[in-house]
C-alpha cells in the first residue's frame, strides 16, 4: 500500500498497490489458459523500466529536480503504446501496472501494439504553461532513445494533454531533424492528430455500456441513472456523450468532490461551468457529496473514471449500481471483483471499456503513417465497430468459459500475446 499525498481528496488514506492488483488479474486468468508455462512468466515481467532525474527551470530561476519513468511492458505484437501521466501519485509500481494494462488493452482488441506507461512525479496545476512546456521537453528528450513511431508511441493520461503531446513530438522532430508526427498520439488536430481522438475515451466507455444495457434488455435511456466518478477527458465527454443519447447523470465528481441531483443534471451546462470555474462545486442545482459517497450513490450505472484502487472490498458491498464500466485503468481491485460478482453487479473491465482511447490514437498513428486523413465519422465507425467485435468476443468468452467479463477480457488477451510469443519463440 502507498500512502496517497493528497490523501484528503481520495477515496481511502491508501491506495491499493496497482501492480500487485495487476499481478493477481494476471495470475487469475492465466489459470484457465493452456500456454507454457516459460510463457506466462515471461508475460508477467515488464520489458524495460526506465527511469530518469532531470532538471528543470522555474520561471524564477530555480532548478528543480524531477523524477520520470517509462515502462515498456511488452513489444511481443507491436511498438509499446500507452500515456505518459503526471500526478504526485506515480511510481514505478503503478507505471508498471499502467504498462501491462495497456499490453492486455491492444492485445483484446486486435492493435498492433504492445503496452508501455510513462509518469513524472509532478503536479501540473502547480506549474505554469511555460514550466510545463520545459518540464515536458526535458522529459521527452531523455526518452528518445526510446520512443519511434516503430518502437514507442506515447500519448495522455491523466494530467497531459493534447498540447503536451504537441511538444514531445516537436521535440522528437526537431531532434532528428524532420517532422514525425506519429511518434506521439493525443496531438492537436493542426499537427496531425485525429479527428474524435478527444472524445475517443469516454465515448468509448459508453458505447460499451450501451451495449451491456442493450444485451439485458435495457433500451430505453431515459430510465437509466449514471452516475461518474471522475470529470476530466474521461468523465466529461463519457457524460456529455450519454447526455446527448438521452440518459440520466445524477452525479459527478473530480478530485475534489463531487456534486449530485437526483433528477439529473445539465452536463452541457455543467461544462461550460466547469470551463468558467475550474470547479463543479456550486454548480445551480446540486448538492455536494463526497468521491466516497458518490461510489455508493443509487443509480442504475456507476462509472469510475478517475483512478486505479477506487473500488474496493471496503465499499464494494454497499454499491448501489447493477452495472459498473470502467472508465479508469484498474479501478477496481480483485477483492472488491469477488465481492461485485457474488452480488451479480456485471461489470464491464478497464480494457475494453476505455479502450476508444487507444483504438483512436491507433487511427491517429495509422493516418499519420499514411499522411491521409480521415473525416469524424469515419472515426466514429471504425471505433463503434472494432469495440462491440470485442466485446462481443468478451462476451462469448465469458459464456463459453462460465467467468466473468473481467477474466474473459484477461484471458482472451493474455492468450493472444501468449501464442504470438510462442510463434515468434523465444531468442537467441
Ligand atoms: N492513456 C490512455 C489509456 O490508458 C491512452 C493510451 C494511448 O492512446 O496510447 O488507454
């Protein structure tokens, strides 16, 4: 367990260790898989860990060290892919979950890649734009013996954006002297990035959820309570997005609390608000409640799509919701899985539910390779269509197998890097 810095605006005091939950989602699934057993502890190891101390200049002058990493976990289909997250809370341990998470998401929903993660222990809200633009050079340049459109693409994640990727891919280029916009994904649409890739994630999430609605025979959106933990590139277009099919969202939340109605909310208007006031708190309305209480709120959806170690076996027997989808990466550790599936909650896992994300920075890096753009809704098409294949994939998995989506997802994945290494064999 670590002890979270910002512990006031967290769930629990400790955040569950995400590697550890990673280790025991892998050690579980590959108990149903028939792959060799050299293979599956090869699986469970990251590839590469890199960390870094650099140096960064303040706008006063100072020179302040920081510390980095990037995590390749595997490269068995593809170049590693993943997000590179800043936040107080990164270690090595979480970069290295992030890492494998993201091998399991490709590998399920058939990308060419494998998994890589990268964190800088920092606090962008505690940084001007001019600091985060040197701090975001800097750590882009001691990754470029890594990273290449053929080896390591990164992208967001928690507290990068679109114009962060826009200068680790400058940086890249005005190294090697030629532009090369696919080595990075998530850019502004001006420097080569994709229509739709913004909203990618939480659309994403709600495709899927539509789907699980739609399989027990829930079709009608207006009957249907959200509720979202999280409201930033995830949370907030996942809500604005099931705000426009016509569903309810009774509450969201984001570091620092949430707010709840229970008649619903105005996400149109509680975006532009949010824009104005860096803030939900005091939105018109709504009444506060705390990231806690909104986890157990009754609603017919819970969406967590903050952070890893959210659900629990501490609160996962209080939830109020049917169905969860998760928006995060890990939110939800195996104890708190056990307790959700005995109490029939389905719940629709991390990999393929935020998948969108990295199925549109796959289109990004596609077109970018190509230098042929596509329009928004042929986007939009290709990400519909490869997330239902998967979870209709998932789905069959879980039926065939008697486990839950969860495992299936694990197992279908696990099983794809495993028999491609097993093809590929091991070297020299
Ligand atoms: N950070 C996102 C994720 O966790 C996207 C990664 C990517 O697009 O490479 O899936």
């Amino acid at each position: 367990m670590v002890v979270a810095l910002n512990s006031a605006n967290h769930v629990l005091d400790t955040i569950p260790n995400a590697y550890q939950t990673a280790l025991a989602q892998y050690d579980r699934a590959v108990r149903y898989l028939d792959l060799d057993e050299n293979v599956i502890e090869y699986m469970r190891w990251p590839r590469r860990e890199f960390s870094v101390n650099f140096p960064v200049k303040r706008d006063d002058g100072r020179v302040e060290m920081f510390t980095g990493y990037r995590v390749h976990h595997s490269t068995v289909l593809g170049p590693s892919k993943g997000g590179i997250r800043y936040s107080l809370d990164v270690t090595l341990d979480e970069v290295r979950a992030l890492a494998m998470w993201m091998t399991w998401k490709c590998a399920l929903v058939h990308l060419p890649y494998g998994g890589a993660k990268g964190g800088v222990l920092v606090d962008p809200k505690t940084m001007s734009q001019a600091e985060l633009e040197r701090l975001t050079r800097r750590y882009a340049s001691e990754l470029i013996p890594l990273m290449s459109p053929h080896a390591d693409i990164p992208a967001p994640d928690m507290g990068t954006n679109a114009q962060m990727m826009a200068w680790i891919m400058d940086t890249y280029s005005m190294t090697v002297g030629y532009s090369v916009p696919a080595v990075v994904t998530g850019k502004p649409v001006n420097v080569g990035g994709s229509l739709g890739r913004n909203e990618a994630t939480g659309r994403g999430v709600i495709i899927c959820m539509v789907e699980a609605l739609k399989r027990r025979g829930d079709t009608d959106p207006g009957s249907i309570r959200l509720v979202i933990q999280g409201f930033g590139n995830v949370g907030s277009h996942a809500a604005a997005y099931a705000y426009d099919l016509g569903y309810k969202i009774l509450a969201v939340s984001d570091v620092n609390g949430g707010i709840y109605n229970p008649k619903g909310l105005d996400i149109p208007a509680l975006r532009r608000y949010y824009a104005q006031n860096g803030a939900l708190a005091g939105f018109p309305n709504s009444e506060p409640v705390t990231n806690a209480e909104l986890l157990t709120l009754p609603c017919d959806v819970l969406i967590p799509a903050a952070m890893e170690g959210q659900i629990t076996k501490n609160n996962a027997p209080r939830i109020q919701a049917s169905m969860i989808v998760e928006g995060a990466n890990g939110p939800t550790t195996p104890e708190a899985d056990d307790i959700l599936d005995e109490r029939g909650i389905l719940l629709v896992p991390d990999i393929l539910a935020n998948a969108g994300g990295v199925i549109v920075s796959y289109f990004e890096w596609v077109q970018d390779l190509q230098a042929f753009f596509w329009d928004e809704e042929e986007v939009y098409r290709q990400l519909e269509r490869i997330l239902l294949r998967s979870y209709d994939s998932t789905a069959h998995m879980a039926e065939q197998h008697n486990v839950n989506m969860r495992m299936a997802a694990q197992m279908s994945a696990i099983n794809r890097v495993g028999k491609a290494l097993m093809t590929r064999g091991i070297y020299p």
